[in-house]
C-alpha cells in the first residue's frame, strides 16, 4: 500500500505559477500510474492530468493542455504538476492519486492541497 503526501499549494494572483510535489512513501513507486485531481469549491472531483509509469506518457484535460505539466522523479517517489499562467477557474483543491492496475479507479489518494488563484 502506497501513501501519498502533497504539498505546494498556496495563494497565488491569475497569471502566476505554483509548482505542485506528492510524495510516495515505499520502494515500489515504479508499480503506479499517477494522477492529479481537483475539485473546486461547491463541484465535484475532476481529473486533470496522468502519467504512466516510466513518466513517458501524459494525458491532459483540455483546460490545462498547455499550461500545465506533470512529471515524475521515480527516484524520488515524487510526482509534480506545474502549473503556469494560472486562472481563478483553477482554484480548487487538488489530490494526487496512485493505482498498480492499467486501467480503473485509482486506488490511493492524498489529503490535498489548496490552491488559491485571485483574479
């Protein structure tokens, strides 16, 4: 079982950058495919990007394509999303999450992290 840590959320003004880290305790960080997610004030939870094992492969939401990048340091455990040109709309609480599987829900998840775009 794999737990998941975030951290770098914060307050930032539109047209800024934060850089989000979750940190995976374990040897075994290789096994997963990791994601963020979201999910802003008053909606639900969203995905916004993924990325596979070897960090190879990405996948966006249209909203972020563009502005943001997901990357991994597998020998770190770790895994980013920077995000750049920030807008109020991406305000929310953003969630990493792990699975061992190819495809399906993910099964582990962070607590979270806030970030805060004022326009």
């Amino acid at each position: 079982q794999v737990q998941l840590v975030e951290s770098g959320g914060g307050s930032v003004q539109a047209g800024g950058s934060l850089r989000l880290s979750c940190a995976a305790s374990g040897p075994t960080f290789i096994r997963y495919r990791m994601a963020w997610y979201r999910q802003p004030p008053g909606k639900e939870r969203e995905f916004v990007a993924r990325i596979t094992r070897g960090g190879v492969i990405t996948y966006y939401t249209d909203s972020v394509k563009g502005r943001f990048t997901i990357s991994r340091d597998n020998a770190k455990n770790t895994v980013y999303l920077q995000m750049n040109s920030l807008k109020a709309e991406d305000t929310a609480v953003y969630y990493c999450a792990a699975r061992d599987s190819d495809d399906g829900p993910y099964d582990y998840w962070g607590q979270g992290t806030q970030v805060t775009v004022s326009s």
